[in-house]
C-alpha cells in the first residue's frame, strides 16, 4: 500500500471508530460530495464491518448545485424536498449516526444572486429544523470529515503547481486529523483528554462574563448561571462517545443570547454558503447585532444576518489557543471545519442544548429562559490572533486572565 | 473541442432533446451511477437552459452497492427506502420526466446469495409498482441511456489494452445511439419514420399468433385481439414525443398471457441483477413457463421466474432483424438496452397497456381481461439468430412469413 493509500485508511477508520464511532446494528448515514467517492467506499466497507445494519449514502455534486443556482427559476430555492427532509428526521429518530463528507471549492457560489443562496439556506433551515435539533442536541452520534477537491485545493495551494495541489490538501488534511500519526485512535483519545483538562478548568471556575481585547475588539459576552464548557469527545442519548467535527480544537459553551455588548473583528476569511466574507466587524448591543461591515462579501453577510431573527444573536463562544497545531501551520483552509479550529470564534445563530445544565431534556422554552438563542443557522467566524487577551469575570467582580497574547493563560 | 467532448455534447442533446424531450417548466429526475457525472453535467446544464423547472439527481455508486450485497444483514434487503418511494411517485403524479444513466458491470454481483438479490428485486418492485405503472403505460417521459464504467467496459472488451476500453465503449455507445452522425436529431428523426413503417405493415395483419422456428426453438405466441405493435418514439399523456430507450431498433407488441406454448432458446447472454444467466431455454405450457434450464445462471433465472406469480409468464414480443446497426457491430455489450437492439426478444414479466387498444385508460383488470401480464418485474431476453423464422398466422388460418433467415420478409 502507498502512504497515500495507508493514510486514508487510518483515516476511514478515525472517522467510523473515534468520528461518529458506529456501533452493531445501527444505521450510518453519510453526505457526501462526489469527490468523496474513495474515502467513502472505505468508510462503507468498515461500517458493515463493525456490523452497521444499513449505510446509506447521498451524493451530491457542486457542479451540478452550481449549474441549478445559475439557470433554475427563481422559485425552486424556496422549497427543501419534503421526503428528504421526513427521512431525516426519521432517521434521526430511530437513532442513526451522520456523517458529513465536505469538500467544496470556498468560491462555489461566487457570484450567485445572494437572494437565491438566503432563500435556500431558510428553505433548508425550516424544513430540517428536527433533524438539526437532534444534531445540535448531540442526541444522535454525528462528524464531518473533509475530501479535497480540485476547486477547494486550488484556493488554498495557488501557488503549488496544478497538479500537486490536490495531494498537498490531503497531507495537511491527514495532519489535521492525526490520520498520519502511527495510531491515531490513541493519540485521538489522548487529545481528548488535554482538551477535558481546560475544560474541567473552566467549569469549576463559573466566570459570569468574557472579556475580549484585540485590535478592532472589545467585546463582553455574559454567560448562562448553568453553562457548561465542552470540548472534543461528545456522548450521545444512548452514552456512545463520538467526535463531532474531525478535527477539532476547541473548547466552547453557550452566551446569554441578550448578554453580548460591543464589536469585534474578524481575523480569518469566512466561508459561508459558496462565498468568502472577508475583514468584517460586528458589533452588538444587548446581544443583537446592530452593525455589521465587511471589505469582501458584505452583501452574503447581511444576508445571513437576515435569516430570521435568532442568526441577530450569538449562540457558541469557543476557545482555540493561537498555538494550536492547525493554526501552527500557518495554512488557510478558507473552511470553518479547519479554520475554526486555528482560533477563538464565535458563532451567530442557534446554541446548543448541552452546553447548558440539564438543557438535553429541555423545551425550547426553558432554553430560551436559560438564555439560549435559537435560529435556523449556525455559522462560526473567527476572531483570535496572536494579539488577543480575554479576561474571565466572576460573580463577585473579580478578574482572572484566560488568554493572554492568543494562548491560554492558565 | 476533441471529437470525444463534441459526441459527449451530442449525446447529452440526445438524451435531453429525443430521449426525455424536457419541456419549459417541467422537472427532470436523473437516476445515474457515480460514473456518468461527465454526461450528467451536461444534461443538467442542458436541461435548465431548455427551462426545465428542476432538475433532481439521484446518484448510486457500484463499489457501495455491492459492498451492501456482500457485508449488510440479510433482513436490509426486504426493505426499500420508503420515502425515496414515496417520492419517485408523487414525480410521477406531477408529471416529471425520468431518466436513466447506466452502467454497471454485467458482473457486478456475482456470487452474491441469489435469495439477497430476489429479495431486493422484490422489495423495490413492490415499492416502486405505482412508480413503474407511469412508466410503463406511456404516462409520463422517461428515457434509459448508458455510459462506460471500467467493469462494463473490460467485459465488453477484454481483448484490448486496459487503457483502452473505456474509450472503445465509448465510440460504440456514440455509434449505436446515433450520436457520432453529424446531426443526430435529425437521424434519429428518420430512423423513427423507418421503424414507423414496419409497425404501420404489422397493425394493418392483425396477425391472431406468430410462431416461431430455430434450433431449440419451436414457440407459438398468441396476440391480444386488440394489440398494437408500436416502436421507436413514444408519446406520453400530454402528447409529448419521447424515445424510452437509446439505442432502440425494435418494434413490439404484447402476448396474451395464457397464449403462448413451446420452447424457446436463448441466443446471447442475459445480464439481470449484475449476474450473467447464459445458454438457456424456457418452455411454455398455456403461457405458464413450466421449465427452464441454463448452462450460467440457472439459480439466478429461477429465482427470477419465482419474482411472483406474473413472473412466470410473458409480457412483451419485440422484433429486431439480425441486419440492425447493432446486431452488425458484432459488439456483445452484455447490457440488455444494447443486445435487445440487436436481436429479437421477449420479456419475461408485465406487459405493456400502450400495446392494446384503449389500454391506457384501462384498469388493471380491464387490462388482464385482455390478455395482459402483470408482474413486478420485466426482463428481456434474447432468441434472435440469423436462423430465426418468424410466421405469422391470420384468423381465418392462413399464413405469411414476417422473418425468414432472422430479417424482416417484407
Ligand atoms: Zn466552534
Ligand atoms: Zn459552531
Ligand atoms: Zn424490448
Ligand atoms: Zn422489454
């Protein structure tokens, strides 16, 4: 077998065992691009290996979604396909696990006509709201992987020959994930346990507010009496462990939706729905946002901020020290499963469920009397940098540094 | 542009423009493998720029399907995917058109448990029954082309250079479709007239049984009082001209059920359900098929005949001279859209209620009072060789050759 070949593999098995971790006699989903195709007959064979009962597998093809946003008629990106949308949620239901195999060019949609690309996102939102709630809930196992594809490698090597571009992706896809480590279930689990270290940290200490401070920042973000940090491994309603984003760096909670004051700038390139929004600021008042103003893409941000009234709010603060290893080598993924796992971030729209006590089994009323925003989406964007100091304040008013210079002061 | 992407545009006008024949504002549904993504492409692009409404893709990929044959517990394989079902007919209802990109290798599930793939024929047959009445009764467009995959291609041509076979299965596929001619559209319109002749010669006999005579073969066929041959384009409930399949060269009718009664012998291989049934024969009793042996396949075959009970009789009676462009190519493509064109043939299964006067508008009932088959399932095979007579036999006894030597006699 090639390195290649051996690394992808290794990076099958991650995914099936540590990603969405399937067990005898359950039903894996996976979303897939088409450029997925090698990795995903791998991921298939080990699946009903481990003794999945069904692997069901839903491609789809960027060209083609390309093609339907230049030359549909307007009105088809107002409807979500009714029985895709049921099988879902009933798949959710019955308790299967989801993989998402992500591979699109950033620039996918550059150039479509904004309204088409709200229109479908708010389509897509409502009709797997159910569906997203058992995601957000972490009441089913789910992960996201990535493939290269040639769009995507381009964007992120343009100045590696053509034809290499698409194999120095999958290296530092490999990287990112530990695949090409000599066993990387072992080092995923030793990862997992520094990231509980500063997670059980956080938790003890219950800071009432964040403080951010960089250039273009100054941003107070309060948070829930009962948040909960969280980071790497997640368990699901049955106590299965699974790994929601491959890779991740991070360690996060929920804000008070109404408790986020100030502005802050973003220090990476965000890209969102097939676009790159790019040098923005944001800027909120009792958490809504009031004021947002980007160099690229302000229109697609706009946009997004208009989805419905909860993607106005906050619903993630996540932590990611500046010397993490994706952020080390210095590449630009232009891809939130990548880039936000290179720095803090923060999320607009819905926040999850179990990052507050008790939340799994909570309505969505008592979600939102603890604070918690909901909305259809949920887009991160990142803030961090090497110049970035964040401050923890406790009930009494004291202050304790969490991050100091981009890495994390304790 | 090389000369393969002009015929691979060529192609794909075909399928869009004789093959479905898209009209503004309605939808297409494209069912197609992993391997046809080159000509989808094309046909969405095409398509939209016609004003299809939408276009839906539907991908499947070999490698999971057979990986699922081979490794997913038996119980998954009485289950087809309801809402997919559920789908695929409320399309039907609103009046989209279908098409089919094929191209699975002949082997494709070869040593795989035949009670596996009986029961995945039977469970799709049965979800899919309202879908398929559409089809078959003419109702709505629908259209079958292929594309080469590396399987197909090195069954087809195991003499020649690796490298080379998918290119070879190309320039045959372009050359029996009629796509490689400087205007095809309009070949394809001349080639409707041609085989419109003969169907016009048929209908005007009202031939009460055709009996047919060749080594192994000693087979009388009785024809529905009010059967209509027919061939080549299609029209649908809306009026709208269609070609189902591409290639097609033959004219057809339908049987009475109870009608048929002798032996008939197969003259090419059979690919059914990715495995080769090859060297058989089938015998009749008052329509019933009381034996059949095969030198390949006889599990498969039986298990076929055993699909229900309207598998075990005929649905369909198709004439092909031995002299068709296909037949000529000496090509064995191992795919029945191909070697049916290039042979006379029957279809074991249901038949046709466009091939019966009034049937269209017939209930189920109505139709079998008729004489028509209904089955789950139906499957050409091949009887045509250059020692093939066919006679047809009038009411009043008399009786005119239709094939002598296996071409048309008039
Ligand atoms: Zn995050
Ligand atoms: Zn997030
Ligand atoms: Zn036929
Ligand atoms: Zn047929």
């Amino acid at each position: 077998m090639s390195n290649f070949q051996t690394n992808l593999e290794k990076y099958a098995e991650l995914a099936i065992k540590v990603g969405v971790n399937v067990q005898k006699g359950q039903t894996l989903v996976i979303n897939t691009t088409l450029e997925g195709a090698e990795l995903v007959r791998l991921i298939v064979k080990k699946a009903y290996e481990i003794g999945a009962r069904n692997v069901i597998v839903n491609w789809s093809d960027d060209t083609v979604n390309r093609t339907k946003f230049d030359l549909a008629p307007d009105d088809i990106f107002k409807e979500y396909p009714e029985h895709r949308a049921k099988e879902m949620i009933e798949l959710a239901e019955q308790g299967a696990a989801f993989m998402s195999v992500i591979s699109s060019s950033p620039d996918l949609l550059k150039g479509v006509n904004p309204e088409r690309i709200a229109n479908w996102q708010k389509a897509s939102g409502t009709a797997l709201k159910q569906y997203r709630q058992y995601i957000q809930s972490d009441k089913v196992s789910w992960t996201i992987v990535a493939v290269p594809s040639q769009g995507w490698a381009d964007k992120v090597f343009p100045d590696a020959p053509k034809e290499e571009r698409i194999h120095k992706l999958w290296e530092a896809i490999f990287k990112a994930t530990r695949a090409d480590v000599e066993n990387p279930v072992a080092a995923w689990k030793e990862h997992d346990e520094t990231l509980h270290e500063k997670v059980n940290y956080l938790n003890a200490k219950h800071y009432k507010k964040l403080h951010y401070k960089a250039p273009g920042t100054d941003l107070t973000i309060e948070l829930p009496k009962k948040h909960i940090w969280v980071g790497a491994g997640s368990i699901n309603e049955n106590g299965h462990e699974f790994m929601a984003n491959m890779p991740t760096e991070e360690v996060f909670t929920v804000p008070v939706k109404t408790g986020v004051n100030g502005t802050v700038a973003s220090t990476m390139p965000l890209s969102y729905a097939g676009n790159i929004i790019d040098k923005f600021s944001i800027t909120f008042e009792n958490g809504r946002i009031v004021n947002v103003k980007a160099e690229e893409g302000e229109e697609i941000l706009k946009q997004l901020v208009e989805t419905d009234e909860g993607s106005h709010y906050l619903g993630e603060v996540a932590l990611v020290p500046y010397h993490s290893p994706i952020s080390q080598s210095n590449i630009l993924f232009f891809n939130t499963l990548f880039d936000e796992n290179a720095s803090n971030h923060l999320a607009i729209g819905s926040a999850y469920a179990f990052c507050i006590e008790g939340g799994k089994k909570m309505s969505q009323e008592e979600l939102a009397e603890n604070g918690l925003n909901e909305s259809l989406t949920h887009v991160d964007f990142m803030i961090g940098s090497p110049k970035m100091d964040i401050d923890g304040i406790k009930e009494d008013g004291s202050i304790e540094p969490i991050f100091r210079n981009g890495n994390w002061a304790f």
